[in-house]
C-alpha cells in the first residue's frame, strides 16, 4: 500500500474508478459519500484494521457489508422468505436498508482467508447487509463484488 494520501475526488456519475484502484490494493480505504452522511469503504483485512484503529472502534460489533444488489444478499445471508421480501421491496423503493443476520455456511468461504472473517463477524458469525445506501457507493460495492470478487466493507465516517 502506497502512503497514505488526502485526495478530494469529486464523483463522475457512474463508478468511480479511483475509488475500486484504492479498493483493490491491500489496505485501500476511502471516504465515500451515502444518502445518510459519509461511509469509510474498505475490502479486505489491512483496510479492516486501519477502519477499526481510525474509528477507534469496539471490535465485538457485527461489520457492515455493503451490497450492490439483492441477489448478493441473497448469496451471502441467511433469510427467511419475509426478510427476503422486505430486501425485494426496500430495493424497489430505493429505501436504505440493514439487517443483521448471519452469515449463510457456503458464503463464509468466500472471505478472504487472512482475518477478514475475525474482523467483520460477531461471535454469532452475523454482519449487517446494507443495500440502497447512496448510489456512489452502490456503485462502487456492486463493482467491487461483481467485477473483482471482492467485498465492501463499511463503517460510518464518524467516531464510534
């Protein structure tokens, strides 16, 4: 990872390609901006750590996934028809929403192996699926997922 740099970068409309270059490398962590404030944006285990070590955050919380689609809900969480239905309606309505809910078994094995699963699950193996939380990045989460196989993470930007 390249040193750390303060770079106001000012969205193009669609997907932000610094943001998935920064995301891509080991470590990468943005600021991004959501329909409720600002998100920091990580993907794997070193951008975990400096997320938790800026936030100064408590790490017997569940993480917060961030997904570009209901389908990627669906492939990593366990759900009940219901919460399944309300994933479908909340997309539809453009309505922010997270849930916390455990991990499906086959989705755990998609985390990197490197400390990622340690530091976005609780002891009950749950994390908060968050869909419909701004389209930047959405956007950004959804190519991050469906282009590179990897995951967004999030946290608020704020102190915890």
């Amino acid at each position: 990872m390249t040193e750390a740099t303060t770079t106001k970068i000012h969205w193009n409309g669609g997907i932000q390609g610094e943001a998935i270059n920064i995301l891509k490398e080991d470590g990468g962590m943005i600021v991004s901006p959501t329909k409720v404030g600002y998100i920091i944006m990580t993907s794997d285990d070193k951008g975990l750590e400096r997320k938790f070590a800026a936030k100064n955050r408590k790490r017997n919380k569940p993480g917060v996934v961030l997904c570009g689609s209901v389908e990627q809900v669906k492939e990593l969480a366990q759900m009940t028809p219901e919460i399944e239905q309300m994933y479908q309606q909340h997309w539809d309505e453009d309505i922010l929403l997270g849930c916390i809910l455990p991990w499906k078994e086959d989705a755990k094995s998609k985390i990197p192996n490197d400390g990622t699963k340690d530091l976005m699950m609780d002891k009950r193996e749950t994390s908060c699926f968050v869909i419909k939380f701004g389209t930047p990045s959405e956007n950004i989460a959804k190519e991050m997922w469906e282009k590179y196989g990897k995951f967004s993470f999030a946290s608020s930007a704020n102190p915890s």
